[in-house]
C-alpha cells in the first residue's frame, strides 16, 4: 500500500513540475524584435562633396534584434514620425527604404536616401524615423526611441564627436573646421578601437578609422595648434562659436 502510494505521489510531483516546465517555455516565448543600434547620425554634404554632384547619398542606419537568428532574410519597416515636433525635414529631402535583417545576422541596416538641397546651405533640418510591425518583426523599438538624422551641408558637429572629444577636446565649428584643415579629411570617422573590424562598431561601413589612426591625427592637429598658438603669442587660437565662444582652444 505505501509503495502505491509512494508511486502515485511521484507520479503527480513529475506531470506538475512537466506542466511547469511547458508553462515557463510557453511564458518566456517572446516576438522577435527589431531596434535601432544608434541614437541618431550627423549628416553634412560639406564632408561628402561629390555627392552632392550626384544630389543624393544613402545614409544606412543600424539596426539589432532580440531573439534568435533564422535561416532566412527578414524585412524590416520604417516611416515617418508624423506629428513629431522634432521633424522639420521636407518630403523632398529623403526616402525611407526597405532594410533587411540578412540570413543568420543579429544586425541589419535601413537605408535612408538623402538629397541635397539649397535649403540645407543655412539651415539643419532633422529626419525622425520609428519602426513599423510587420509580419517578420510584430515586435518593434525594444528601447523606445525614434532615430533622428540631422542634415545639412554646414559643417556641424558630428554624431561621434562624445568619442573624438577625448583626443580633440570641447567642440565647436570653428575648432572642427581647422581639425579638418589640417588632417586633410572631410570627416574622422573613429568609433571604437579597431575600426571596422570591431564586432561592436554599429556601422562598419562608416566608422573606418581605428584607435592608433586618430591618435595619429589627434598628434597632428596638436603640433599644429602649438606652432599656432607660439606665433600668436597674444592671439592664441578660439573657439568662435558654441558653447565654448572666446575660450583658448585647448586639447588633452
């Protein structure tokens, strides 16, 4: 008698922990979801010249998912965030394209076409975009954000200077325009320690430059601003806008 009972107590303790079990897979069982990998990108014709001959460039902004890769291509949908203050852009200015979540990838890229413009001579106009559900992603915008691109064809300051900063110091136009004086660039495309071949780098494409590159350039621009400032003794180099208008230009 107690060995039947022993054996139907066991038999009861191993279907409620198996209905636990299934329970627990069947609740923690989420959609996959797609994000955006940045917050927002800087973009000027005036460090893309030749495009504007051209009269577009395609800006590709990140994107990352939650959940498990699959064998096959997923799209990805975006729009315009329409009622949002922060938008100021024209239709004319770009086109949402269709991205895609390649085969076997955590990561992916929306293409967003942009076009030059006269009115982006004197003026930045901001381009707010948020994802859409479709059947591939019912689950969007895991953290909540609309990506912004500010366009322009001023120089402004760029969406990696919080990462320049540290070899460049403070910001200001007039202080990035002789950085780029002096390096001969249009652009410093620096975003993590190895450059394109760094699996954290949110957009190989773009963010070429490595650590041991702009520490060259930042040694460069360094040089430059002592030979300046020593033949300025009185006059030394300022910044002429920004936060920092009137200061000395300084560097670490």
């Amino acid at each position: 008698m107690k060995n039947k009972i022993l054996i139907a107590f066991i038999l009861i303790t191993t279907t409620m922990f198996s209905a636990c079990d299934k329970e627990e897979v069947i609740m923690y069982k989420e959609d996959p979801t797609v994000y955006f990998g940045e917050y927002s990108r800087s973009y000027t014709f005036l460090e893309n010249l030749e495009k504007i001959e051209i009269g577009y460039d395609t800006i590709k902004i990140p994107l990352q998912i939650s959940g498990s890769a699959v064998n096959y291509e997923r799209e990805v949908l975006a729009e315009t965030a329409i009622g949002d203050t922060l938008h100021t852009a024209t239709t004319d200015m770009y086109d949402i394209i269709k991205g895609y979540i390649p085969t076997n990838e955590y990561k992916g890229y929306i293409p967003v076409r942009v076009n030059y413009s006269t009115a982006l001579d004197d003026s930045i106009y901001n381009i707010r975009i948020r994802l859409v559900p479709n059947k591939d992603f019912p689950g969007v915008d895991l953290l909540g954000y609309t990506f912004t691109i500010s366009l322009t064809n001023k120089i402004a300051q760029p969406s990696n200077w919080n990462r320049l900063k540290n070899y460049f110091g403070p910001y200001s136009n007039s202080w990035y325009r002789y950085i780029l004086k002096v390096t001969g660039l249009t652009s410093i495309p620096y975003w993590s320690t190895n450059g394109s071949m760094d699996k954290n780098n949110p957009d190989p494409e773009k963010w070429t430059m490595t650590l041991y590159e702009v520490k060259a350039y930042a040694a460069m621009v360094k040089d430059e601003l002592e030979k300046y400032n020593q033949k300025h003794p009185n006059n030394p180099l300022i910044h002429e806008d920004g936060p920092e208008k009137g200061k000395p230009v300084t560097m670490p």
